[in-house]
C-alpha cells in the first residue's frame, strides 16, 4: 500500500513539475511567437501605407489602404511605377475609380467590381491579422510549415508550391514590419519581392482617394462612368463583336465623327479624341479580320488586322495596317459593348511628317539662333573699333 501511494506521490510531483515548466516557457517566449497573438495584435487595423519593392525595379510599388469595421476594403490608392502601360497612379472606391496613365498622359474614369476584388486581395497581403489568419488556416490543412525563429521571425515554407515566406514581427507591438517573399528555383532560395507595412492606424487624408488635384490640365479624359461607351454585342460572337467595333471606329473617322471615336476609344472625351485623331485622314476601309484571340489576357479579347486606305499629308494615296486591340467592357460597366483599347499606334506617314517639322522646326530655330548671334558679334565689333552701330 505505502508502495502504491508513493507510486502517485511521485507521479503527481512529476505531473506538477511539467505543468510548471511548461507554464514557465510560455511566459518566457514573446508575444509574438504564437501566431494567435499575432492575429489578436491585428485585429483594429484600419488605416494601412505599404511599400512592396521588386527585386531589380528601381522604386517601390506604394498602397494607402483603409478598412471598414468588417474589413472590407472601403477605398484604397495605389501608385504602380512598372506596368505594361508605364506609371500608374489609381484611386479606388465603390462608387468611382480613377486612373491616371501618366505614361500615356490619360485619366480614365470608370467603375468596376475587379478593381474591388483585386484590392480586396491586396489587403489581405499586406494586412496582417489576414495574412496571418490565412496562415494558420494552410498549416491546420497541411499546406505549409511554420518555424519560429529568434527574434520574432516566422517562416512559412509551402509543401505544395516551390515558395518561402518570411515574416518579420515587431516584439513589443506584434505588429509584422516585413515580409520577405522567395521562390524556390533549383534547390535555391530566391528573394522576389518584399512587402513593408508603415503608419499602422495613421489616418489617411481623404483628398488621397481623389486624383483631381494632382493631374496636369492638359491630360486627357476618358469618361467610362457617365457616357454609354463601346459597341454593343448583341446577338454577334466574341469574334464578329470584335471586328464590328474595329470596323465601326474606322468609319467614325472617316465620317469625321470624332464622338463616336472617342466613345469607342474607352470613353475618351469627343475634344481629345479629335485633337488626338483629327490629323490621321482615313479614305476607305480595304479589309477587317480575321480576329486573333489573345489568350493571355485576363479576359477575353482580340487583336483586329486591318487594312485601310488613307491620304498622307502630301495628297498621295497610301496603305496603313494598323491592328487594334479590342475586348468588353469591365463587370458591371458595359460587359456587353466592345471598346478598342490600344494598338492602333498611327501612320508611318503621319509620323514621318511630324517629324519632318519637327526636324525643320529645329533647324530654323537653330539658323535664328545663328543670325541673332552672328549680328550681336558685329555690334559687338563695332564698338570695340569705336564706331556706332546702325540701329537694329
């Protein structure tokens, strides 16, 4: 009996003990390592500014975020130094997005559930209650492993995809200051991207979620909010729509209808349109088609061989073989009328004219330069002999 009691005494002391050094060790570990605290630390984020820089781009990509109290993006701004169309800057709210195409001097407005979306996913990145949320949800699904590190580091290492996450966490705050993104390539870890959080809870300035103070007055205007844009689908194929839209913007030229152009060109307002398009003079359209689908767009489109007739500057007859670039409208905003958005680029003859006066232009400023030059001498001269020079 004494045997058996001494037996529990001990099992007991061993049972204490290893509550105690358990409950010793949590207390001696950050905050920070447990990824509920992690997620409890995030749980009032409303206002966000993040910085995701690019290995080998020379500036950041820049997000002013803000939340509501579900967590749902409410507005957001966002400046893209590298895209395939150059600088953008765009506002978003659920009402109006503007976008600014700095690098095609063009301000579009317009309205679109995809914009929302994206934003929406962005915020989930670069929040951290989500991202970490996310997190926990892939470890309990096997998906990823988790390895905490000193000090304050999380590493995420994916089971299923060749990729590695690093999140770097503030110890007296929880707050995650960066995130390091690698892919795996060979065995190889390689940095891609990292994402860096600033001003958490600062409030923005609502003037950030406009762009009207900061475009210069010379930009050009596409209004997809407040006009009926593109060319209606009805009951034509995704291929015939595509050859319609390009056949009927040619004719608006020709018929020197340059509302119709700029309404077919993604909203642009009639008195760019015409500033834009007035110089280009289109005779006849010689063919249309056959359209090539683009599949790497994330929705679909085509790109429209053409051929049309036109008259150059000098008065002669020539053949421009433009190809545009043509798909439907976004989600909510006209999804069935077909707009034009790009590779229309224009006439070799058009260009080689500007450029002619442009050349010619230089060359007569450049002969004036010489001439005012050349006389200013002569005076100069004058004087230095001691005779007054004629008036000029």
């Amino acid at each position: 009996m004494k045997s058996r009691i001494t037996k529990f005494a001990v099992a007991a002391i061993i049972a204490i003990a290893a509550v105690l050094s358990v409950s010793i060790f949590i207390k001696s570990v950050p905050a920070a390592f447990g990824i509920e605290q992690v997620i409890d630390a995030n749980n009032n984020i409303r206002f966000l500014h993040v910085k995701e820089s690019r290995v080998n781009q020379r500036e950041p990509a820049e997000f002013w975020i803000k939340s509501d109290e579900q967590g749902r993006v409410a507005k957001a701004r966002y400046y893209l130094p590298v895209t395939e169309d150059g600088i953008k800057l765009i506002t978003w709210t659920p009402e109006r997005t503007e976008h600014w195409a700095k690098s095609k001097h063009r301000f579009f407005i317009y309205q679109t559930k995809r914009i929302e979306g994206w934003m929406q996913s962005l915020m989930e990145q670069c929040q951290p209650k989500l991202v970490m949320k996310k997190l926990l949800e892939d470890q309990k699904a096997g998906k990823v492993e988790i390895d905490i590190q000193k000090p304050a580091v999380i590493v995420a290492t994916y089971k299923t995809e060749p990729k590695k996450e690093i999140y770097y966490i503030d110890q007296e705050t929880d707050l995650i200051t960066h995130i390091e993104f690698y892919r795996i390539e060979n065995n190889r870890e390689v940095l891609k991207s990292t994402t860096k959080f600033y001003d958490y809870n600062v409030p923005i300035d609502e003037k950030m979620f406009s762009l009207k103070d900061d475009l210069p007055k010379d930009v050009r205007v596409a209004d997809q909010l407040n006009q009926l844009i593109g060319v209606p689908q009805g009951n034509m194929t995704d291929e015939q729509a595509a050859e319609e839209t390009v056949r009927q913007f040619y004719q608006a030229l020709i018929d020197k209808d340059y509302k119709k152009v700029g309404l077919i060109w993604c909203g642009e307002l009639e008195e760019y349109a015409k500033e834009e398009w007035g110089r280009v003079n289109v005779t006849a359209i010689v063919s249309i088609g056959p359209a090539i689908p683009q599949p790497e767009w994330d929705k679909h489109g085509f790109r429209v061989p053409c051929e049309l007739e036109i008259i150059n500057s000098y008065g002669r007859k020539t053949i421009w073989k433009p190809g545009p670039y043509v798909r439907p409208g976004d989600d909510e905003m006209h999804p069935d009328r077909w707009n034009i958005t790009g590779g229309i680029g224009m006439p070799m003859e058009n260009i080689l004219f500007v450029l002619g006066t442009l050349i010619g232009l230089v060359i007569f400023l450049g002969v004036l330069a010489f001439l005012v030059w050349h006389i200013w001498r002569k005076r100069k001269q004058k004087r230095k002999e001691g005779i007054r020079p004629d008036a000029f």
